[in-house]
C-alpha cells in the first residue's frame, strides 16, 4: 500500500476510540437488557463488532500490527437503520420456502378444490390440476390466502422451509401500479424497522435447550415454529443512543 493510502494516526485513534465508545454502549446494553433477544442488545453487539473490524483494518493498514480479536462473521445482520423516523407508509416483504413432500397428496387436494368449483369452465381445471405440480399449485395459491395455506400445509404434501417477514419504512405511499413489475427489486435493509425469520437452525437450539429440561417428555412433533426477531421496532433509536 502507498503512504498516500495510508490511514493517518488520528484515524486510527479515533477508530480507537470508537471501539471503547461500542464496548460501553454494548455493556450497558447487556446490563439493562429484558430478555434474551433483547434488540439492544443485538443492535450493541453489531455495532461493536463494526467498530472493532474497522479498528482492526486501519491498525494493520497503518502500523502493519494487528488485533488479537475475532471479528465474529455478521450473517444476517442488518446495517444500520436510514430510513425515516415517522414513516407514513410501511411494506410487508415476506418469503415463506415449502418442499413439496407429498406431490399425490398436493395433486388430490387440487383436484378436490377445483371439482368443487362445479361449473362447467372447472372440469379441464380440475383433470389438469390432478395431473399436474404446477397447475395444482396455481388452484391451491389462487383458492386460499397464503396464511391459511401456511397453517395448513400439512394438508396440502407441503413441508415448511425457512420464511422471513420484514417491514419497512417509506416517507410515502407508492403510486397504485408503481412496483407491480418488479415487487421486490427496491428492498432496502436500510429501511428495515424489524425482521421476523423462521428456520430449523433455530429450532436446533430449542431442541437442545428441550433436552436439557427435566420436564420435557420429547413427546409431540407439531410444536409451532416461533419466529426469531432479528431486529426491533427501536433499533434505529437503540443504535443512534
């Protein structure tokens, strides 16, 4: 690297104490937390994370020397909130992931929902939805709204994968149409204002906590999935504090 590239002493410095300035933000995050996914807490942790990788970084750019931290991988994680403070509109993205275990059982189903339909324009519906993956689906996701579909999965040869639900902030109402094109090509994780995920690596870890609970019989495999918050409705205010 030329001198010319180099962080200047100051930077370092700073970087320094940008690290002490997060340890302390985190602490006390620690110390007045509510629970164990406290999204101060979470947000804390980011940020300290951030501050000592860029500490890190500037350090060996500068003196050549180095930490001896771990700068823990951030999957997941969200950058820091730039959306507004007082939204006045709001979008829900949500991805829910099914496996089609049961494709007998998601053709019958399909084919039942159309034959009940009854009318004459049904009948060509229902032979192709009983014969077809894609057809049965286009008759169960055109017949019930994603939720129920969601609850009942089961019912339908489906089996849940991972999902995640984000909201986002907006300073406005897009225009009707606006985004009907490319629905999700605008999600900006800088707006996120919280994140809701679901998936099996979590339920490992309440499997293990399970296991370590005397009063756990292992009995009953339909426990609901709960979902994991990755950030709070505060964590733009939690960050900035």
């Amino acid at each position: 690297m030329s001198d010319a590239a180099q962080p200047t002493a100051a930077e370092v410095r700073a970087a320094a104490e940008a690290v002490k300035t997060a340890l302390d933000r985190h602490l006390a995050a620690v110390e007045l937390r509510t629970g164990d996914d406290d999204t101060a807490v979470y947000e804390a942790f980011n940020a300290l994370a951030t501050a000592a990788e860029a500490y890190d970084e500037l350090l060996y750019d500068r003196y050549d020397e180095v930490t001896p931290f771990e700068i823990p991988g951030a999957d997941g994680a969200l950058p820091p909130y730039a959306g507004p403070d007082e939204p006045h509109a709001l979008s829900l993205l949500i991805r829910r992931d099914y496996a089609v275990a049961e494709p007998q059982r998601l053709l019958a189903q399909a084919r039942r929902v159309a034959e009940l339909d009854g009318d004459e324009e049904t009948t060509g519906a229902a032979a192709r939805a009983g014969a077809s993956p894609l057809a049965a689906l286009g008759v169960l996701f055109g017949e019930y709204e994603p939720d129920e579909i969601a609850s009942r999965h089961k019912e339908f040869g489906l089996e849940e994968g991972d999902s995640t639900l984000w909201v986002t902030a907006a300073d406005e109402l897009p225009e009707p149409g606006e985004w009907l094109s490319a629905p999700f090509d605008h999600a900006d994780p800088e707006r996120i204002v919280c994140r809701f995920d679901v998936s099996s690596v979590f339920d490992e870890d309440e499997d293990e906590d399970e296991d370590e609970d005397p009063g756990f019989d292992g009995e009953g495999d339909d426990v609901p999935r709960v979902p994991r918050a990755v950030a709070g409705a505060d964590r733009h205010a939690s960050a900035g504090s």
